[in-house]
C-alpha cells in the first residue's frame, strides 16, 4: 500500500528540475527533505557556503502539496539571492521579493 507521503520526494526532485531548468543556479544546492523536528519552526530553509560555492535547501515532509511548492519557490529565491546580502542582513530584501515572486509565478503556470 502506498503512503501518502510518497508524492514529496517524486515533486521535490521534479520541482529541482524545473527550477534549475528555469531559475539556474551558478553553483550546486543539495536538496532534502527533512521531519518537522529538524527544522524547529519553519518550513523550509536555505544554507549558503561561501567557502565551497554551494547550497543546501531543506524542506518540511509533512506539508500540503501547495506549501510544499511555495516553500521550494521561497528557498529556491534564497538560492537565487544568497550572495546579494551580508549574513547579519536580513535574506527577506527586495531583490529576494523580485526573484520569489518570478519563481512562484512561472510555477503557478507549470502543470505539477
């Protein structure tokens, strides 16, 4: 029997797909799912190193199939704006605004 939560990784790896094929990133993000305990109070999250040039994108694995997307677009824009701020600015600036309402336009049109 199939669990509910089977479609999340099958979505999350079409949504990478997409995204990347779309809103490229210059350097390489590893994306995860992760329970809710892992990520104490968000839905999602962004990590940039600066050291290595990449990223890391964790998301919920209990979300609704429609804030799973919007929380992939959210980080998928961290992703996208990382290194257009200081780590002691806050990641919510303009620019992140522009590029996250881009991402989820362009996905609310996609047929997910």
């Amino acid at each position: 029997m199939s669990s509910v939560a089977d479609w999340r990784p099958r979505l999350l790896r079409r949504f990478r797909r997409w995204a990347q094929a779309n809103f490229p990133l210059p350097y390489p993000v590893r994306v995860y799912l992760r329970p809710p305990a892992k990520l104490p109070g968000m839905l999602g999250y962004f990590e940039f190193n600066e050291d290595e040039m990449r990223g890391l994108i964790v998301i919920s694995n209990v979300l609704t199939r429609d804030s799973f997307l919007d929380t992939c677009c959210e980080e998928w824009a961290h992703a996208r704006t990382a290194y257009l701020c200081d780590r002691e600015e806050d990641p919510h600036h303009g620019v992140f605004w522009a590029e996250y309402g881009r991402i989820v336009g362009a996905s609310r049109e996609h047929q997910w």
